[in-house]
C-alpha cells in the first residue's frame, strides 16, 4: 500500500506481485479473505494461472454493486472465480 493510492493501481501491483508468487511457488490454491480489491486481484491473478481459489467470508451481499464500493463487486467476482466458499453464516451459505 502507498499512500493515496487508488484502486486501479492497487489492483494492478497486486496482480503484477501475485503474478510472481505463483510463478515461483505453483501453488495448487490461493486463498483470498474477505472483499478487498488486493483480494479481487488475487483471486484473478490465480485464475489466469488456473489455480484454484478458496474464498473466505464468501457469500456476504448486499446485493447493490455499488454500496459498499468497490467491496460488493469484489466479492461477487470473487464468487464466480472461487472453487470453495468459506461462508461465515448459514445465511451467507444459501446465496
């Protein structure tokens, strides 16, 4: 993190680093937490490797992709990359 950073370039460096890790360690998954746009691009840099992705504090939703922003979107293109949901409540196990 940088000081006033904005999202593009936070999204972009994360993918840039993750890019790295997975090329060097091969890992069979990445598990991303939470809603964060480090996690999006986590989650997104494993996908273009073809690895698989476990989602913690998956199916939170609000249902509205713009509140909160950018969290909402985030989580739910985390959903559709992730291979396991880790849901925090039963509630958030059914969507």
């Amino acid at each position: 993190m940088k000081p006033n950073q904005g999202l593009v370039s936070l999204h972009s460096e994360t993918m840039n680093f993750m890019d790295d890790v997975i090329e060097e360690f091969k890992p069979d998954w990445v598990v991303v937490q939470g809603d964060t746009t480090s996690a999006h691009a986590a989650a997104m840099s494993a996908f273009y490797h073809k690895v698989a992705v476990a989602h913690v504090e998956a199916g939170l939703r609000t249902h509205d992709i713009h509140s909160p922003f950018p969290e909402e979107m985030n989580r739910r293109a985390i959903g559709l990359i992730a291979k396991a949901h880790l849901c925090p409540t039963n509630e958030a196990a059914i969507i």
